[in-house]
C-alpha cells in the first residue's frame, strides 16, 4: 500500500487521481475561513476543518478506502485530539470545535445521554492513530479565543451565545467539506456545475432603480396610495439606521410587503448585508410573495419551503437553484418560518451548512406576531443574537405588533425601543382604519346562513377545515349564489384561480359568499363588504378585518367583522387561551382595533402562558461550568433539534396532476436528466400538503402513487384517483382504506 494517506477514493487501483487527505484538509481550511470571516470566526473554522477528517488518518480508513468492507469512524479522533490538546482556557473554544467535527456527518451532538452522545464516543474511543502523526499535527488554539470570546454579550446569555458560535463554526465545516468534496469529484468526472450568483452589492444599483420605477407605475389618485406611498418613504428613510432589529408595524393594506422590501434594498446598499432574506409563516401565500418579488428583481429569487426541499432523499437533481437550497447562496431568499428558524437550531449538516450565508443578511420577519408561542423565547434569543454578534438586520413585520420589546416581555423580550420604522404606528392605524369590529353574540349555522342570506357579498371565518366544510355544504343546499370554499385542501394554482373569481366578482357586484379556515387571513387580498369570524385570538381577528373594505371605499360604518362564537362547534385546545384573553381585552377596549388593545391582548397572551411554556427550558439546557475558563459545556444540540419544532405533524405532499401543466411536468419524471428540483419547482403549484399516515394510506390503496421510483424514490406522490379531488372542496383523503374508484364522488 502507498505511504500516501487519501481523503476520497477515485479511479480503483489507480491512485494517482485519489483525493489526499492533506489536500482535502488543506482545501476545507481555505474554504471555511472566508465563510467565517463575515461574523469574525474565521480561525476557529478553519482548525475545524483542517482537523475534520484526522481519522482517515487511521490505517482501518485506508483499507475502506481500496475497498475493505469494514465501517470506520473517522470523526472522533479529531474531536479527542483537539481535547486532548486544550489547557485551561482553551477548553471552550476545544469543546465548540469537537462538537463541529464529532457532528461533520452525523450531526451536532449532545453532551450526554446516547451512545452517539459526545461523552459516549470519547468514552469508547480507542486511539488508531499512528503517534508520530498525532504528535506532528500542530493544533493552535491562541487565535481562536478572542474570537469566540468576543460572541459573548454577557452572563445571563454567554452559554446560548456559545451554542450558536458553535452552530456557525459547524456551518462553515461542513459546507467547506461537502465543497471541496464535490469539487474533487467534479474534476474527476469531468463535471461542471453551476452556482455562482451574482453578489447582492452589485445588484443593488438596479434593483433599487427597478423598486423605484415600479412603485411609480401606482397611480397617485387616491387617498389610500397616496397614503402607502408617504408611509414607503418614510419607512425607506429610516434604511440609513444603524443595523439591528427593527419593529414595522403597518395595517393591513397599507403596503407594508413592498415598504420592507424598499427597505431592506436601502438598507443592505447602506450597510454592505450580502443577501435579503423573507421568511412568511404560510406556505399558502410563499408563492405569491416569490412571484411578486421575481417581477421586481428577476431571476435572483430563490423560493424555499417545504413543497420545494432539496433534503428528499429521492432527488437526484443538481441544477442552480436546488444547489443554492443547500447553502441559501442567492442574493434574495423567499422561505419559510419553518425553514429557516428550524435550520437555525438543527443537528443535521444538510440543514446547517446555510447558517453561515444567514449571516449578515436583512431578515424580514413577515407577520411576526405568528412566531409559535411555545417556542417564542428560544426564538427570539436566536433573533437576538443573528442581530447583536451576526451583523443581522432583521424586520418583525406585522400588522399587529406583538409584546415583544423587553417593556413588556420581561424574560426574554427584545431590544426594540425607538426602533419602529413606520411612521407614527397609532396614528397611521386611524387613518388607515376601514373596518369595524362588532360582536355578534352566539351564531349557529342556521344565523350565519341567513345572515349571508341578507348578503350578497360576505365572508364567514371559522377555526376548523370541517366546520367550513359542513358550513360550506349547508350554504350551497340553501341555493345562496355565488357560495366559495376556500381551502389548504386545494392546490396553490387552483386556489389562486379561486382568489381571481373572488377577487373579480366582488368588483363586478356578482353574489360572492366565502367559506373558509384562518388561510384567508395573512396576505391575501380580497375586498369584502362584510365579514364574521368565529372567536379566536385578537391577532387572527384583525388580519381578518384587513379583508373587509380593504381599499376604503365603501363607509366605514358599513364595513363590519361580526366576531361571533359557533355553538356546538369544538374549539381547538391551542386557541381556547387565545379567546379568553380576546374575551379580557374586549370586555375593556371598545375598539378592538387600537394598537393598545392589540398590545394588551399579546401581553396576556405571553403572561398567561409564562416562560416555561414559551420554551425557556429549551434556552435553560444550553450551560457550561461556571469557570468559563474551565469550558465544560453542557449543549444538547441534538435534542434541541428534535424538540424544536414549528409544525408538530409532519405534512407532505400528493401532487394533483389533473392539468396538463402538471401532467406534462410528471411525465418529465421518467427522464433521468432533468433534475429532479426543476420538477418539483413545477409541480409545487399543483401539491397539496396532507398528514403523513394519510398519505400512506393512499398509496397502500392504490389512489396515489410513487412516480418514477427508479429515478426519484419517493419523492414525488401523485395522485391516482382523480375523483378524490373536488374542485370546490379539494381533496378528500379520509376513509382512503375503504375507497374505490367508484365510490368517491359525493
């Protein structure tokens, strides 16, 4: 066997274009210190990856490689030499880069607890490295420590700050890792691929021309764009701020999307940010805020959500836009609450190597105030953070500000005075006041029909998919005109089909009677005379009103959201606290409207809940000795990331391929050089999200299918049975084990 020591194997029995190890080391080093420099940890990232791979340093490596069967562990020798390097001091900064390579694979570890724990391996771990390399390998821990010391803002959050330190050194390992690798493997067959973006900077010349010609195509004629256009100036304004976390509270249909955006192009030309990204809580309107921001600043958008996931272990593809997923390498990134919050306490290197391009961006929180209340503190220590020691700028953009200024949060609240960017938030809330708020008392389905009776034009709210649907049904048997159901049930490009009929025949005066769940609420824009709502918290009822009268041109005492509570209707446990706390609050605010009520119904909302039950326990498990000297952190990164989750049922999606857009796009599946990401960004039009269990239920008895097995795996569920999807209720996946074919219609 050749002295040489490889990193990755090439041509068998040709070893002359293998991977060594010292070149694949040397490269992950040159490739994570600039990733790190940003955020000032470049040292320490590029120990990490000089050290990553020492295990393959192991003779039993070397065998694998040229094809012995054996598994080797090659990440925890690296981990017990830096440990066994550090004295005194140095011992933290040895912890964090131990975790990084302990987890290049496998995934950030815990301390403690299970046999992939960082204890466990250390514990187990039986030296097979040859002394005279351990002994040659120099490991120099001096500039690493002011770095990772200058993260800490303090006491109470230096064990947290530490944690996320170490997140960022991991990001930067392991994407320098799988980059050099591929790399290597590229070169060898003779690959290219593209992922070169266009740097922000450059572009910001144009894009902000571009934002400018575009919002001066609306016409100046009335009061209310009048109005937007004096608040988007003042909001853009303020872009010359110094970075950090600001507050944007504007009403609904007070253009407060493109105002953040104005803003975010000013600001990150003002301060250097390197990319924008805009994270919205529903993947029911991503879509349309992708499309909106790709006709203002072209192809530079890269969409990102659960429908369109580069972690499918099926998908084979490798075009730009599913290699940018990996890394969030775009100059603008449209995604998900989900996705990037999630990513940001994961374990697994495929969801942590985009931390470090999270880094020195503008973050636009879109309807902050749907943060998940369980995991709020958690959440916002990470905001914190990204903000304070990460050159973040991030935006909590919302309608209805929640209490999350340290004023009223008073464990774990933000930094947030004096940093609202819209002008005079209680005043523009008069002026842009449209709608009122009435209570309505206890309504059955017999009042809200006869209400809309009286209605030509109305929209009725309610908490439950089944509720609209039994409601919905009842509408349609009592022949009212026009009667809508609006549904997650039903396809993105179906629903936007939906959206246009209503949207054209309220301006045409035809019948138009809605019946939809709370998806209504956030970013869509209707225009409703009237509206009723069943209770739920005060936030989802002002979203709602947003959609009565939106443009103001109808009196204002005309224009109500009956609040309304549905007998015999069961209220989802997660909102009955939310309802008595709208309940308090009006039994004191007349105008449940007023940013004062809205402010004393969210600083219920957290008092009532407390700390533990915002997730305090889960920044509480972040510790280290009291000496931070002595190091010896306690981190379950592992277990944080099982625990911190934003969607509790898993959902996934069936395709619906009854168009010949997505016909087409399906039979593109069993072409094995198309990628599979440019599929599935053609198809997450045509997806809907169903539970897990149902969707195996559905496969198991043959309405839906696996396409393309052999070329995706299972990535691509299309629906089988077509008469399962009605084009006024969506798809009915219940009872799937009891359905033929002909047994589906209603």
């Amino acid at each position: 066997m050749s002295q040489e020591i490889y990193a990755h194997s090439g041509t068998p029995g040709h070893l002359a274009d293998w991977q060594t190890l010292a070149a694949h080391q040397a490269g992950a080093a040159a490739l994570a210190a600039p990733r790190a420099a940003v955020f000032g940890l470049s040292q320490a990232a590029r120990l990490a990856a000089a050290l990553h791979d020492f295990g393959k340093h192991d003779p039993a490596f070397q065998r694998r490689l040229l094809g012995a069967p054996d598994r080797v562990d090659h990440s925890t020798a690296g981990a017990a030499l830096v440990l066994g390097r550090a004295k005194g001091a140095e011992r933290v900064a040895a912890e964090l880069l131990a975790y990084a390579i302990l987890g290049h694979h496998a995934g950030l570890p815990d301390v403690m607890g299970s046999d992939s724990s960082m204890e466990r391996r250390l514990d187990l771990f039986k030296d097979p490295i040859p002394p005279a390399i351990t002994a040659a390998t120099p490991v120099d821990f001096a500039p690493l420590l002011p770095e990772i010391m200058a993260k800490l803002r303090g006491k109470e959050t230096a064990a947290f700050d530490l944690s996320v330190a170490g997140r960022m050194i991991f990001s930067c390992l392991v994407d320098a890792d799988f980059r050099d690798t591929e790399a290597y493997y590229d070169r060898l067959e003779a690959r290219q691929k593209d992922r070169d973006w266009p740097a922000l900077p450059d572009l910001l010349p144009r894009l902000r021309a571009d934002f400018d010609a575009h919002m001066a195509r609306f016409p100046a004629e009335t009061d209310l764009n009048r109005l937007r256009a004096e608040v988007l100036a003042q909001i853009r304004s303020k872009a010359a701020l110094p970075p950090g976390l600001f507050t944007l509270t504007v009403p609904t249909g007070g253009g407060k999307t493109l105002a953040s955006l104005g803003f975010a192009l000013d600001h990150a030309a003002l301060h250097g940010h390197r990319r924008i990204i805009y994270a919205i809580p529903y993947t029911s309107i991503i879509d349309q805020t992708a499309a909106t921001f790709r006709e203002l600043c072209g192809d530079i958008v890269l969409e990102h959500h659960s429908a369109i996931d580069s972690e499918h272990p099926g998908q084979q593809g490798r075009d730009k836009a599913r290699l940018a997923m990996e890394d969030w390498a775009a100059p603008l990134v449209v995604t998900t609450n989900v996705q990037l919050f999630e990513s940001l306490f994961a374990a697994r290197p495929s969801r942590c190597r985009k931390l470090h391009n999270i880094a020195g961006s503008v973050i636009v929180l879109d309807e902050a105030q749907s943060l998940p209340r369980d995991l709020l503190l958690p959440t916002l220590r990470m905001i914190d953070i990204l903000a304070a020691r990460y050159g973040c700028s991030v935006v909590l953009c919302t309608a209805t500000q929640p209490a999350f200024d340290s004023r009223q949060l008073k464990q774990g609240g933000l930094p947030l005075e004096g940093r609202e960017l819209a002008p005079d938030p209680v005043g523009l809330a008069s002026r842009l006041r449209r709608a009122r708020i009435v209570k309505g008392g206890a309504m059955e389905d017999a009042a809200l029909i006869a209400a809309l009776r009286d209605t030509p034009q109305g929209m009725v709210i309610v908490n439950s998919r089944r509720h609209a649907l039994e409601l919905f049904q009842a509408v349609q048997a009592e022949g009212l005109a026009g009667a809508v159901h609006l549904t997650t049930r039903q396809y993105p490009s179906h629903r936007r089909r939906i959206l246009a009929d209503i949207r054209a025949g309220l301006k045409a005066g035809t019948p138009c009677r809605l019946i939809a769940t709370s998806l209504i609420e956030a970013g869509v824009d209707v225009d409703f005379p009237k509206g009723w709502r069943a209770e739920t918290g005060l936030d989802s009822i002002v979203q709602t009103a947003g959609r009565v009268n939106r443009e103001g041109k109808r009196p204002l005492e005309d224009s109500t959201l009956t609040v309304f509570e549905a007998p015999g209707q069961p209220v989802p446990r997660s909102l009955q606290p939310l309802i008595a706390a709208m309940r308090s609050t009006a039994a004191r605010f007349d105008d449940l409207l007023s940013p004062e009520a809205i402010r004393d119904w969210f600083e219920q909302v957290y008092w009532t809940r407390g700390p533990e039950r915002m997730g305090q326990p889960m920044v509480d498990a972040f510790v280290f000795g009291k000496d931070i000297g002595a190091g010896h952190t306690n981190f379950p990164y592992r277990s944080t990331a099982e625990a911190y989750r934003m969607i509790e049922s898993l959902m996934v999606p069936v395709i619906i391929a009854i168009e010949p857009e997505a016909e087409a796009a399906v039979a593109r599946l069993g072409v094995a050089d198309i990628p599979s990401g440019l599929i599935a960004r053609q198809l997450q039009p045509f997806t809907v999200q169903v539970p897990e269990k149902a969707r195996s239920l559905l496969v198991q008895n043959g309405h839906a299918r696996f396409e393309a097995p052999h070329l995706r795996g299972d990535q691509f569920c299309v629906l089988a049975t077509h008469t399962l999807y009605h084009q006024d209720t969506g798809l009915r996946w219940e009872n799937a084990e009891y359905l033929a074919a002909d047994q589906t219609m209603i």
